[in-house]
C-alpha cells in the first residue's frame, strides 16, 4: 500500500487537454516540487487530488483508499490539505478565527449542543480556541490572532494560508505558488518556514512554484509539466540539465 | 484570568437584567397602553423574530434567500389549522368541506406554534436540496419561485386551506407575552448559534464557499442548518402573526412580505443580528408614522389625493438609497456586546 498514488489522471476541458496522463507516486515525507510553464496543468492537477475537479480519466489513492471524485471536505478529513495560488482566506473573520475553522470538521458536537452552550461542546471550544492559539504562536503570527485576516499584510496571509491547512492535521500538504510574489528575502524566509513545517509534522508536501531557485533548494524530487504532459521527473541536478525540460521554459535552440 | 471571569458574569447579569427590564417595560405597556400601541408592539417582535432568522441565511451564511414567505404561510396555516376548533373550522369551510385528521385536531397555542415551526423546518429540509445545487442570483431565483408556489397551493387546495377565501375566526391567543417571548428565545437562538463552531463554519462558506470546503466544512450541510433554522423561526414567526391578526388568506404572504424583511436586514446590516433588531423596530414604527402619506393631502396649490401603498414607495426609496450611500446598513456585520457598552461607558465617565 502507498502512501499516495495518482494514476494516469486526465483532465479534459471540452476540446481542451488541460492534463494528460499524469502519475506521481509518493512516500510519506516527502517534498516533491510540481514545475511547469504557466498553463501547464498544474493547478489543474491539485484541484483533481482536493475533490474540486472530477478527472475524466485517472486514479487517486491516498492511504490504500481510492479517493477519485470524493467531495472536498471529505479529502481533508482524510488528510491532503491545500492552499490557493491567489489566497483565498476568510477574510472577513479574525486570524484566529480562520485557525479555528480548520478544526470544525472533527467537532463531536451538535448544532443544539453548541446553541445552548452544553459542557461538551464548551470543552470542545475551549480546545480548539487552545489549539488554535498553540498553531499561531508556532508560526509567529500569535501577535496578530485578532486582527481580521483581509488586514494582514501578503506575506502573513501566505503564511496564515497554511497554518490554516495545518489545522485540519493532513498528513499530505498541497502548496501552490507559495512564494509568487515575494521578494527574494521573504522567500527565503518561507523556504525556511515550509522546510521548519515539513521536519515538525513529518508531512509530506507537494507544491506548486515558479521560483527555480526556491524549488531546487527545498525538493527533493521534481515533476515538470508542460501542456498537461509529464515531461520530466527526476532530482533537482537531474532537471536542471534536461534538454527538454530547458526547451519548456527557454524554447528550442536556434538551428535544431 | 479570573478577571476575565468575573467580568465575563457581569456581562451575563447585564444580558438577564435587560431582558428583565424589558419584561417588565412589557407589563407596563399591557396594563396602561391603549390596543393601538400593544398592536404595534406586538407586529415589532413578529418582524424581529423573522429577520433575525433571516438574517442567518442571507447576512451569515450568504445566501441570498427569498422565500422567507414560504415558511412564515407554512407555519401560519399549520398553526391555524391546529388551534381553531372543529365547529369554527365546519363553518369556515363552505364550498368544499376540510379533510378528515384537521377536522377534528384542536391543540393548545404552545404545541400548535412548535408543530407550525417544525413543518416550515420540514419544508426548509426538503427545498434545501434543489435550492442548494444553485448559487448567487440563481439561488434567489430559486427560493423566490418556492415562495410562490406555497403561496399557489395555499390559494388552491380548497380542502387544507380554504383557498382564497382564507382561515377566518382564529383565537386570539398572540400577546406581548408570546410574541416577545418568541422574539427573545429566537435572539438567544441564533445568536448563540452564529457565535458557536457552526456560526463560523456558515461564516466561512460565506467568505469563500472552496476554500470552506478545502478546510474540510461540510458546504452542503452548513447552508442546510442555516436554512432550516431560518425556517423554523420563520414558521413560529407566521403562527404568530395568524392568531395576531385571527383571520390569514394566501395574500397575506406574497412577496411583500418577503420585501419587508429584506428592507429590515439590508439597512439593519446583513450579517449583524443587532441591526436586525433595530431594523425590525424601526421599520414597524416607520410603517405606522408613514401612513400619513397615505392620506390625502395639500401641498400648497396642489391636491393630491390619497395613494394606497405610497408607503412602499417610500420603503423602496430607503433601500436604494442605503443600497447606494451605506452598503453596510445601521450595523455592517457589528454587534452589541456587553463589553462594547461597558468599555463605552466607561469612557464617557473618564471624559465627564
């Protein structure tokens, strides 16, 4: 049994192969990077594993269980969390508030055992809240736990974005485009962040990036992609001297 | 810590002691205020009731509901059928008699209410399904096309509901008693339940419905409890308007109806109970002061004669121009607390 395996998974948007014949397997703890030119079907392939997208063709297995075409909540109950390439945070509701949120799912609860208040739920609350506030502090961000998410600046909502997927306790953690838009110091500091996570919960991460540098410091194993085709797998060294995967992303050589 | 505790019980006297107050404001007004006013106290709580309970699916959860009509008709007949008496009931229905079970149920208010209650909740289960596929403007679309058609089926199921001739001869069991005790278990309800785990989660779907749903939020069931309780409430709410105005036709639960609410929570602030509440009054009293421009009257040389539903007009004006010059209502998504009140207090002692 693997911890996670996706097999020959298509996506087909009418006329459009946004993904065609993609497999990954991977081992627990691992840090796989998910490389490609715009356009490449990357995202695609992450909405595929979350539920958000039903592939027309294709397998995902998570834990021995075929999880292909499970709705979303029910994936991150199992254990994949993610986070969006354009933030997608609560904004309106507190930092803490956002934190909290990802532990609702494992509420034991009722709806009428939380209207009046009754000691389970009360305990349950308390719990969260305390959780909550631990996952803050262990990514800095206790400093701001009241403030509103929206309010925060880019590089806290980044980070927030995953504390949030931590909360729902994945043993897989999908990232996509963690670093877009940072400078290179705040990307070295997220480098050093995703790599702090990765070692504390024993997780294993895919993500999504641009950043070659970024990307060949923290993975220890790539996938490139280009028009939805696996055009490359292999180690960073390995990747970076690929003939075809430098055709992707520079073009081909005059004269060839 | 423990400062925060204590503080936390006088927060908690400060909730039982308004609510005594106003209790207490209730007797005096039964016992001194002319029928008039008792009325309009009475229409103030059934209107808060209804867009508390509203609130929660449109400002809470975000979703834009407009089919409040339907659950408050469902629990306004389930409730008349239940509490009028099988010989008032033989003489109200003259051109096709009522079916069997109703023609013999007589029950108390209090069960009447909660079976009233129960069956919009039931109805808000069952149109939860199809409504909840569609998003946005579909959804309103949607429960906009159910309102109607409980309303169609009220008009036309001659044996249940009498059709367009109406339920006449209700008790007259609504009181400032039932309809502000209603009003306040309704407030404790929902407030409670938006402030909890579930508040948050329905919260959550509102601000970004994938990512709820990648935080593992069960999308579908928290839209679902929403709607549901918005439909219990609002079914209580109809019980209560039946036995306060005793005689109920299906028009009295046309879209207006659905409009006036939609007034209160918009300038009261989609999203903040305490702006409903203020809304909701204020909108009652409104209507009653604004019959005036209804009548006719003389603008210097001009006679203008006296226009039935101007005050609808006036109600439309108001919303747009909330809608224009503050989005955000009375309220925006704020609340009363305790703490707010007692921190602005205590400010105003330090400057005084």
């Amino acid at each position: 049994m693997s911890f996670f395996k996706v097999e020959h998974l298509t996506m087909k948007f009418g006329g459009l192969m946004a993904v065609s014949d993609f497999s990954l397997t991977t081992k627990e703890g691992d840090l796989i990077g998910l490389i490609g030119p715009n356009g490449a079907g990357k995202t695609t392939v992450f909405n595929m594993i979350t539920g958000r997208l039903l592939p027309t063709e294709g397998k995902i297995y998570f834990r021995g269980e075929d999880i292909t075409g499970t709705p979303s909540h029910i994936i991150n109950a199992r254990g994949i969390a993610r986070t969006f390439q354009n933030i997608r945070l609560f904004n309106d509701l507190t930092v803490l508030e956002n934190v909290v949120i990802g532990y609702h799912g494992r509420l034991h609860s009722s709806f009428l055992e939380a209207i009046f208040r009754l000691p389970r739920y009360k305990s349950e609350e308390k719990k969260m809240r305390s959780m909550a506030r631990e996952l803050l502090a262990e990514v800095q961000l206790d400093n701001v736990a009241d403030e509103k998410a929206g309010t925060l600046a880019y590089g806290q909502q980044r980070k927030l974005e995953i504390a949030r997927a931590l909360a729902t306790n994945p043993r897989l953690l999908l990232l996509d485009e963690p670093v877009a838009g940072m400078n290179p110091r705040e990307t070295g500091d997220m480098m050093d962040f995703i790599n702090s996570i990765h070692e504390a919960y024993g997780l294993a991460i895919i993500l999504i990036e641009h950043d070659m540098r970024f990307v060949m410091g923290l993975c220890e194993h790539l996938v490139v992609l280009d028009h939805g085709v696996t055009i490359a797998t292999g180690t960073p060294s390995e990747i970076q001297n690929h003939p075809q995967v430098i055709e992707a992303y520079l073009g081909e050589p005059e004269g060839a | 810590m423990s400062d925060w505790r204590g503080r936390d019980r006088t927060y908690r006297l400060c909730a039982y002691g308004s609510i005594l107050c106003l209790f207490a404001f209730l007797f005096l007004v039964e016992n001194y205020a002319d029928e008039y006013q008792i009325r309009i106290l009475n229409v103030s709580a059934i209107f808060v009731t209804m867009a508390v309970s509203y609130n929660l699916i449109n400002g809470v959860a975000g979703q834009f509901s407009l089919g409040p009509n339907a659950f408050m008709a469902v629990g306004a007949y389930t409730t008349a059928l239940l509490t009028i008496s099988p010989a008032e009931k033989e003489l109200c229905f003259i051109i096709e008699p009522i079916i069997w079970p109703l023609s013999v149920l007589h029950l108390p208010f209090l069960p009447s209410l909660l079976i009233g209650g129960t069956f919009a909740a039931l109805l808000g289960f069952i149109m939860a399904f199809p409504v909840f596929r569609v998003r946005g403007d579909y959804l309103a679309i949607v429960t906009l096309g159910f309102g109607e058609v409980v309303r169609v089926v009220a008009n036309n199921t001659q044996s249940i509901t009498n059709g367009p001739l109406g339920l006449k001869g209700l008790p007259e069991y609504t009181n400032l008693w039932w309809s502000w005790g209603v009003a306040v278990f309704t407030v404790f309800c929902v407030t409670r339940l938006v402030k909890s785990s579930f508040g948050r989660a329905m919260q959550a779907i509102r601000e970004d419905e994938v990512a709820a749903a990648a935080m593992g939020i069960n999308v579908f069931r928290h839209k679902m409890l929403a709607f549901v309780v918005h439909a219990f409430f609002a079914g209580m709410a109809g019980g209560l308007m039946a036995h306060l105005v005793t005689t109920i036709s299906p028009t009295l639960f046309s879209f207006f109806l659905t409009f006036n609410l939609l007034v209160i929570i918009v300038i009261g602030g989609l999203g903040s109970m305490t702006g409903s509440i203020i809304a909701a009054i204020i909108i009652t009293y409104a209507g009653e002061w604004l019959r005036a421009v209804e009548e006719p009257m003389a603008i210097g040389p001009f006679n203008i004669p006296g226009i039935p539903g101007m005050r609808m007009v006036v109600f439309a004006i108001m919303l747009i121009l909330v809608m224009i010059f503050a989005r955000q209502g009375l309220m925006g998504r704020r609340e009363f607390s305790w703490e707010w009140f007692c921190g602005f207090l205590r400010t105003g002692e330090r400057r005084g």
